[in-house]
C-alpha cells in the first residue's frame, strides 16, 4: 500500500489477520502514475512500483505511535492558533491606537 495517514491503520487491522503488509512511500509510487488521479491509476502505479528491486518500504506506526501523532498535530494546532489570535489582538490594538492618534491630532 502506498503510506499516508490512514494506510497505517489499515495496515495494523490487515496484519492482524496474519497478513504481511509492506508500505511504500508516495513519493515512490508517484513516478509510475501515468494519468490523472484515480484510484485505478493509484493502483496501477502501486503495483509496477512494487515490483521494482529498488523499492523501499516504511514500517507502519504502531496505534500507540499514530495516537502520539495525533496529540502532537492537536498542540501544535492549538499553538498555532493561540499565536495567530494574539497577533490579530495585537494588530487591533496598532489599528485602534493609531485612529485615536489621528483623532487627538485633529481636535
């Protein structure tokens, strides 16, 4: 399977009925997509990329690796916005100080 944030889970949930599953990087897979983006031409470039003794495969993200995954995404998301709302309130307050300047300026 071609990784990316879901291809985790279903690699453990496949696995976990004894299967081997063995995940590829899209970068990787993207050189062999040979059309637009459909899911038959994603599988198309999952399968001749498969075949190529270059290939490398990643390891999937253990459940407890993708919940620490997604509590740090979650922090830095809640960063992230306690930044941008502290730069809007800062930015109101130049913008409000500046028009009572020009007022005190013109009375």
């Amino acid at each position: 399977m071609e990784a990316c944030g879901s291809a985790h889970y279903w690699a453990n949930a496949i696995s976990d009925f004894g299967h081997t599953v063995r995940l590829m990087p899209p970068a990787y897979v993207k050189p062999y997509v040979k059309r637009s983006k459909t899911d038959a031409a994603d599988a198309e470039a999952i399968c001749e990329a498969v075949t190529r003794p270059t290939m490398r495969f990643v390891p999937a993200k253990l459940r407890e690796e993708q919940t620490a995954g997604v509590v740090l995404k979650t922090r830095e998301l809640f960063v992230r916005q306690r930044s941008q709302t502290a730069n809007a309130m800062r930015a109101h307050g130049r913008v409000r100080d500046h028009r009572r300047h020009r007022h005190d300026q013109h009375h």
